[in-house]
C-alpha cells in the first residue's frame, strides 16, 4: 500500500484483511460477551490424528491446531479512474 499516493504508472492500492472470525477484537479460542469465539479455519490432510476424520468437528482427535483463514480485499484506482477489485481467501500457517 502507498498511502493513498499514486506509484509511478499513476495506480494508488488499498487493501483491508478480514479475520473470518464471529467475533471481532476477540482472541480466536477465547470466550467474549458470553460467547465463544469461533473463526473459519481449516485443517492440513497431515494434521490430522484420525484418517477419514471430519475437518469441521472440533471433537476430532487433531495433531496441530486449525489454521485461521483470512479474506483479503485488494482495491486499485487507476490514473484514468478504472477500478480493479479483487478478494482472495488465505490460510495462515502457523
């Protein structure tokens, strides 16, 4: 990002991350306002435990923990004013 300056071709880049968490400001285990924080995350074929086990269960036996996903929201302005939007979902490896 360029803080909102243009680069040499004229292009100024914004970008926001989404943590894909319920609650925001909120530790990804923790409990807040009562609830429990729950994020979306995902789970290598080699972490887990048990072969054939279900990825989306939190009872299921894991040998590391989940990787939190995050969504990123790329915005670029050109310098004739042309948009490009564009939104990736990543993992983070721990």
């Amino acid at each position: 990002m360029n803080n909102g300056n243009p680069d040499a071709g004229g292009n100024v880049v914004f970008f926001l991350i989404h943590r894909m968490c319920a609650i925001p400001n909120c530790d990804t285990s923790a409990t807040c306002g009562g609830k429990p924080n729950t994020c979306a995350s995902t789970l290598s074929t080699s972490a887990l435990a048990l072969q054939g086990s279900d990825q989306t269960r939190p009872t299921d036996s894991h040998s590391t923990a989940p990787a939190i996903h995050y969504r990123v929201t790329s915005k670029a302005v050109g310098p004739r004013n042309s948009i490009s939007i564009v939104q990736s979902l990543v993992r983070a490896f721990n």
